[in-house]
C-alpha cells in the first residue's frame, strides 16, 4: 500500500509518498481501507519535530472508511462496517489499522468525507463548548481563528447553547464564514486590536472564555479579555507555543483560570467517544450543524495540503483521499 511517511523531522519536504506492506490486525483491532482522511494542525506539529514521537513514522491521526478485516476479541465491528476514527496514529495511507474500541460507525445519511472532516475537529469542539468551559446563556467566547476547522464548528455549538461570540479572523472571506456560522461579531486582527475590540463590544466587561487555537501571538492579548475568574482554554498552537508564563498574573488580572486540554483526555472510554461523536454526526446528518470542507487532496499531495494548512490559507477542513 501507499502510505505518507516521515523519516526526520522537518518541513513539508519531510513528507515521504512511499510503498509498505499493509498492517495485519491483532487482537482487539481492525484493518480498515480508508476513503477519506482528515488533516489536522497536529499532524504540522508532529511533523516538524514539535510533537516528539518515535521515527519513521505514517503521518495521519483521523481517519473514515470500510472495515476490510478484524483481528480475534472484536466485537463493536465486524467486516464491511463504515466507520471513522480519531486518535490512532498513520491515517495518511491506504489502509490503517485501528483499535476497535477507538472505532465509531458511520451511519445512513453521511459519506466519508463527512465523517473525517467531522471526527477530530467536531468532537474538539463538542468537549470545549460542553465540557471544558460548559457555555451557558448570558456568556461571551471569544474564538480564535473562527474560519477554521474547528473555529467554524465551536461558533456554531456555541450559538447552540446560548452564548454570545466574538471571532477573530484574518481576512474579509474568513470573516463572511464566521458570521455564517452565527458569530454574533466579527475582528479582522490584520486591521484592529482584537484586545481593544473586545473591550469595546463588552462595554470593558470582557468575555467569559478565550478559546484559543493561536496560541503565541494572542495569548497575551487574550488573557487581558477575560471577565473576572474567565477562563483561557489553550487548545492548539499555530502560531508557536506560549512562552514562560508567571502563573502569579492569573491572580492579578482577575483571578483566571487556564487550561491546555486534549481530545484524548475528554474521550477517554468507549462511552465517552460514543457519546461526543454521536452528538456531532448526528446534528450534521439533521443539518443542525454545518461542515465546511474547504479543499481535497490526492494523498500524494499531502505536502502541498500541509502548505496550504500551514499558510493560514484554508477555512473548514481539509482532506486527503487514498
């Protein structure tokens, strides 16, 4: 099979297209042969060094397509099954194999496409709106990146249970999408001072929580827009990681609290993942929450996707296809 592998850490050159033998399952695991694959901002981290894991390595943690076999002790799947996944490592290849307990079946109504851009993404968005900082109505979230894959997906949960949001975006086309997906204001931060603006538009109050995908650039600034006791929930870091902190200012601008969650620790059992996916694809199956699939690639094209990712070039998903 094809697969995407790196070798050394690196930029997009380290992006390898290269021949290896498809995986055989073992107990409690499933081959599947993938249709789609979603692409997200860790699969960069990863690549490039930042996220430390063991080389070579197959690209890819998300993934949809049909079970082509079962290894012994699998009982949630069985052969033919459509099913789609996030968390497992080496998506970017033509078959992958996957813990059947990390596995969630695709039902009548969405295709594979929809599945993979909707796993990852979705459920992060599902755990920061509902659970990390459970909005309610009456709070403001200041969301990051708003046109993103996960940014277009949290505006609209975040509408969904009430609250007020504020996006930030980079140009006039990723603003049009945030306000489609019902951000109730829009900052273009290439042309104001989001902080300025945020204090503006809640008249010096500042927001309930930051959600904040950005991280190096906006931290800062974002700290400064929280309510009394807000809430700062770092969830990525596209523009570089924050830098030494003083957890002592947390204290001095107004008792906040921060957090770095992680999709792995908010679908830790089987019932949790079930739960959150469940919740995510069924609302895009009743139309009840938009996806927004910006471009698809050859999976030998996964480099010049990685450019455009990494180039801030893209909103919604983007997509590999075997």
């Amino acid at each position: 099979m094809k697969a995407i592998h790196v070798h050394t850490p690196g930029g997009v050159e380290a992006l390898r297209y290269e021949d290896m033998p498809t995986p055989t399952p073992k107990a409690g695991e499933a081959l599947l042969k993938l249709e789609a694959i979603g692409i997200n901002f860790v699969d960069i981290y990863i690549r490039s060094g930042l996220y430390k894991n063991p080389l070579p390595l197959t690209l890819g943690q998300e993934g949809a397509g049909v079970v082509e076999a079962v290894g012994p002790n699998v009982t949630e799947v069985q052969v033919g099954d459509r099913v789609a996944y996030s968390g497992t490592a080496g998506s970017y290849a033509e078959y992958a194999v996957v813990p059947a307990a990390r596995l969630v079946k695709i039902s009548a109504g969405l295709n594979a496409k929809d599945a993979a851009a909707a796993m990852l993404q979705g459920m992060t968005a599902h755990y920061l709106a509902h659970t990390t900082y459970p909005l309610k109505s009456g709070d403001t979230a200041l969301v990051h990146a708003a046109a993103g894959g996960v940014g277009l997906l949290l505006v609209q949960m975040a509408k969904r249970r009430g609250a007020r949001v504020l996006g930030t975006v980079s140009t006039e086309e990723k603003a049009k999408l945030a306000r489609e997906a019902g951000a109730d204001e829009v900052i273009l931060y290439t042309q104001q001072d989001f902080e300025a603006e945020v204090k503006r538009l809640t008249d010096g109050r500042g927001v309930q929580v930051v959600y904040d995908s950005v991280a190096k650039t906006t931290f800062d600034k974002g700290l400064n827009c929280l309510a009394p006791r807000g809430y700062m929930v770092l969830y990525g870091q596209s523009s570089g990681p924050v830098p030494s902190f003083d957890l002592a200012q947390l204290g001095a601008k107004g008792s906040l609290f921060i957090t770095r969650p992680s999709l792995a620790h908010y679908t830790l059992t089987r019932e949790e993942l079930l739960q959150r996916s469940g919740d995510v694809l069924g609302w895009i199956r009743a139309g009840q929450l938009k996806l927004h699939i910006d471009q698809t690639f050859p999976l030998k094209d996964a480099a010049e996707a990685h450019r455009r990712l990494e180039g801030r070039q893209s909103t919604g998903k983007l997509l590999l296809i075997p």
